[in-house]
C-alpha cells in the first residue's frame, strides 16, 4: 500500500505538471519538480508485488485501466440499449445495464479511493458521460413487460427502473448543465424516477445547499445548476424544496443562469 500510494503521489506531481488551469509562479515550481520524477525508473525499483510482475502499476502509470475500461463501456452500452428495445422471454442472466452500473462505479470508486486526479483526464470523463446517456436512455425506455401464464409467464424488455444516489453524484460531477438538458430532451425525460438512495441524496443536498456546492467558485456553480437541473426532472418533496431552496445565499454570491 505504501509503495502504491508513492507511485500515485509522483503521478500526481507529474499530472500537474501539464496542468493549464495552474497559476505561471506555481506551474514553473511543479515542472522543476517535474524535471526529478522519473516514473519508470521508480517502476523498476519496486519489488514483484505479484499480477504479472507489477502489470497493475504500469496499467495505472499509463491510466490503461481507464482505456480498457472504456471499450467495455461502450461494449455494455450497446447491450443496454439493445436490451431496452427487444422483448426477451424467459430472460436468464445479469442486465447489461447492471453490469455497465457495477463497472462504472467500480471505477469511480477506484479512482476516488487511490487519490487520483483524473477529472480533466479526457477518457475518464467520456466513460461517465457515455454511463449516463445509456442509464437516462434505459430508465426513459418504455416497459414492454407482459405476465401471460398460460403460455410463457413473464416477458418483455430490459431497463433500469430508476437512477440512485452514485448516479445523480457522476451527473452532478461529470455531466454539462447544457449536455444533461440536451440529454433530458433527447430522451423526451419530463420526471425521471429515483429510488431511495436517490430521493435520500438529494434532500440531503437540498438541505445542506450551502456547504454541499461551494457556490464562490466556477467549479461549485457549475455543480449547483447541473443539481437545480437535475431536480426539477425528479419528484423530490415540494414542500421541503420550497422551504430550503429560500435558504441558498444567491445573493451572497455572482452566480449566474447559465444560458
């Protein structure tokens, strides 16, 4: 653990090295450090931790897992949306829609565990944004389910029912505002259903607006209108909506309607 968390942490050096969004004074510090860091050298002076010699660490060095992850989730899309449109009887087996869920936030998951700083990473951001046209595209589809007893007993099509709480996280993260109404209108998406988990995260956010969305930087704006967005497409309490929604300091800050 130690050594990966060394290897992550002259990752992390070197990403910000490249970095365009750093100031000039802190970008030319980074980049002498930059000038030190030797990836592949420090690869080679670490011991045979096993999966084919280090194989695991040279995936993460050259982010790999984040490309080959990529071609599964296009992969899997296109039996979610395959499943969404045909009538299966009898069906056996795990959902694609399922199955793309669990890699996704597998990775997710990875990524946020291991420190790693992959928002700008370009791959990274089309693997959440092509989960979450194909979880909208699923949950908007129409349900072709019958029950005929006397003759096959259930049959119809496969979609996810609802979106959760990891959902609504990535969208808020990684989904433009104007990309998830262009989404929403694509998939002709009026109220979106949520489960539990969702409803949960959401009101939690409502009522915590101020501290959930760091509303003096562009980044927490931007994250605040994908969450004012998002939920005016759900069923969240009205009641609890309207009484905090009063509570959001807008006045305490420029924030903007994005157009």
């Amino acid at each position: 653990m130690i050594v990966l968390r060394y290897l992550i942490e002259l990752m992390v050096r070197n990403y910000l090295s490249i970095h365009r969004a750093l100031d000039k004074d802190i970008k030319e510090t980074i980049e002498n450090d930059y000038n030190t860091i030797d990836l592949e050298k420090t690869l080679r002076t670490i011991p045979d931790l096993g999966n084919e010699h280090n194989l695991f660490l040279r995936d993460l060095k050259d982010f790999k897992f984040s490309s080959d992850l990529f071609y599964d989730v296009v992969s899997n899309t296109i039996k979610t949306s395959r499943e969404a449109k045909e009538t299966y009887v009898l069906y056996a087996g795990v959902p694609a829609y399922e199955k793309l869920r669990q890699m996704v936030y597998d990775y997710y998951n990875y990524g946020i565990n291991n420190c790693l700083i992959v928002d700008r990473y370009r791959e990274n951001n089309e693997i959440f944004e092509i989960y979450i046209r194909s979880i909208l595209a699923s949950v908007s589809a129409s349900d072709y389910s019958t029950t005929d007893e006397a003759i096959f007993g259930w049959s119809g099509n496969i979609h996810a029912d609802s979106i959760n709480a990891e959902d609504i996280q990535l969208i808020i993260r990684y989904i433009d505002v104007n990309k998830l109404r262009k989404l929403f209108s694509e998939f002709s998406i009026k109220t979106i259903e949520v489960d539990s988990s969702g409803n949960d995260y959401l009101e939690s956010l409502i009522g915590n607006i101020s501290s959930a969305f760091d509303l003096r930087s562009r980044r927490g704006i931007e994250f605040f209108w994908r969450f004012i967005c998002l939920v005016s497409h759900t069923r969240v309490n009205k009641e609890m909506a309207t009484s905090k929604s009063r509570k959001i300091p807008l006045k305490d800050h420029r924030v903007t309607v994005p157009s």
